[in-house]
C-alpha cells in the first residue's frame, strides 16, 4: 500500500513537471539570436528567472540509439563538466517506443531497437531515479549507453565503478515498479510538442528550439539562454 502511494505522488510530480514544460513549450521560441542559428522570442517566464538559474536540459533518448550515444558522451557530458553551474540535467529513457497494458495488469513494452533496448531503458529509468546527484547519474547514464547490448552486466560495471549502491536498484528493474517508471518516462515523452519526430530529442527549459543546432552545439545553446536572461557568463565567452 505504502509503495502504490509512492507510486502516486511519483506519478503526480512527473505530471506536473510535463504539464510546465508543454506549457513552456507553446510560450518560448527559441534562445537568443544573437549567435549561431537558433531563434529566439523572449518568453515572460524566462524575463522572471535570475541569470544564475541554471538551464533545465532535459533528454529524451534510448538505450541502444547511436545518436542518443553520441550526444551523451560528445555534447551533454563535455558541457557539464565545462560548466556545471550553468545546467540541470533531467535523463527520459523510452524514445520511440511504445506499451500495452496485458490482462493480467502487467505492462508489456515495444522498442525501437528490440527488447534488449527496452531492457536497458528500464534499467537506465530505475539508474535516474534512484542516482540525484548530477554528476554521479551523468557518470552512470554515460558509462552504461557506451555498450548497452547486455543492460545488466554494463550497469553492475558501471555501479561499481561509480560507487553507486546496486540492490536497491536491481529491485527496481526486477519487480514492477521498473516498468511502472518506463510507463511515466513514456507519457512523458508523448507529451511533448511538437511531438518526438527524432531520437535524441532535448529540451532548453521547456523549450525545442532549433534540434539540429542543440546536438551540434548543447553549450553554446545552454549560453545563449543563459545570455537571454542577463550579462553572459564569463564561462560562455
């Protein structure tokens, strides 16, 4: 009972979370035009935020795509580690797939890339969840999608070279409540609009922006946000 409480009030979090992030969706347009080839409209909201708040990156992936592989090691970490102040970093493992719930209650998935890959997305759903702090779940997130053909093995490798707690974690992905957070991750990622046309999708504060540009560049348009909101960090110049 205690467990289908946490479960609700889990549900109702991530909820909202979409619910502001759609909603930020439809008031931002972009970053600043003052670089590159991203557009940008000030929002309100964005006018009301301090230069110091850090840019809300949210990414929506899979386990097993390339591309997803790609920006995890050769933009998202290299930024983080340039200027961890300037981001939070939220993970959305499930991309293009899709679930049935089977008569029996249980929820059954369908992955882009086969049932090793929705294996893995619940192993990486239970990593994010149980790992917060930021540099610790990056490390983990990056250290598993380098090879995640056997989702188990790489993540007990990877758990214990990041010194991460590991049973609490195989209980996630072994018991129901892995596909439960795979499910919330899914609604997540139908929610978003526009709607998922390529994997990895990521969001600026809410925002899709120009995608082409955020996978070539996650840095320098995390700083043009950055620079919509005030004085350009020194870090970006």
């Amino acid at each position: 009972m205690f467990q289908k409480r946490q479960l609700r009030i889990i549900y109702l979090v991530i909820l909202i979370i979409v619910l502001v992030l759609v909603y930020k969706s439809f008031t931002q347009h972009g970053p600043p035009a003052a670089e590159g080839d991203v557009e940008q409209t000030s929002g309100g909201n964005e006018a009301m935020l301090k230069p110091s708040a850090p840019v809300l990156v949210v990414v929506y992936y899979e386990a097993l795509c390339p591309d997803s592989k790609n920006f995890v090691l050769h933009q998202l970490q290299p930024a983080f580690d340039r200027a961890p102040e300037l981001m939070d970093i939220e993970f959305v493992p499930f991309g293009k797939a899709s679930w049935t719930t089977k008569s029996d209650g249980s929820l059954e998935f369908d992955c882009q890339h086969g049932p090793i890959e929705c294996e893995g997305n619940t192993i990486h759903a239970c990593v994010v969840e149980a790992v917060r702090e930021p540099r610790t779940r990056l490390a983990m997130v990056a250290c598993m999608i380098q090879n995640n053909i056997m989702p188990r093995d790489i993540f007990y490798r990877c758990a214990k070279e990041h010194g991460v707690e590991i049973e609490s974690i195989k209980k996630c992905f072994d018991s129901p409540h892995g596909a439960e957070l795979l499910k919330v991750h899914g609604e997540a990622t139908h929610a978003l609009r526009p709607a998922v046309s390529f994997i990895p999708t990521v969001t600026l504060d809410g925002a899709q922006y120009v995608q082409k540009s955020i996978l070539k560049d996650l840095f320098g348009n995390v700083c043009q946000v950055v620079a919509g909101r005030g004085p350009k960090p020194d870090v970006c110049k």
